[in-house]
C-alpha cells in the first residue's frame, strides 16, 4: 500500500504528482498489462532481441552518443 503524506501547504496536485511517481516506480500497472494476454516465451524472447537490436541501430546512428 502507497502511503503518501501531504505536507502543510501544499497542494494536493503536487501529492498526487508525488503520489503517481511512487506508483509508477512500482511497476505494478506494467506487471497487470503483462499479465492480461499471455505470451509465449519463445515470443518474448524474440521481442526483446528484436527490441534491443532496435536500441542498439539507433545508438548507433545519433551523432551525439
């Protein structure tokens, strides 16, 4: 459970901001997206490799890395 405290004076945008950020650092919207179809892990794996190639063309062609 997330627990987030409000400080004196400050606006309950900013907590929710706050509160957002904790949430997104748990990954647990990502681990219920992953787990709402199944995917075989053959599948996966060729995802990520076809992913990290993606990554790894893109390094390669910015000038400023």
């Amino acid at each position: 459970m997330l627990i987030v405290n409000v400080k004196e004076n400050e606006s309950i945008d900013k907590a929710l901001k706050r509160f957002k950020k904790k949430f997104e650092k748990t990954g647990v919207l990502k681990e219920l997206r992953s787990r709402t179809s199944f995917e075989k892990p053959s599948v996966r794996r060729r995802n990520q490799i076809i992913r990290a190639a993606y990554r790894e063309q893109q390094r390669l062609q910015d000038p400023n890395a």
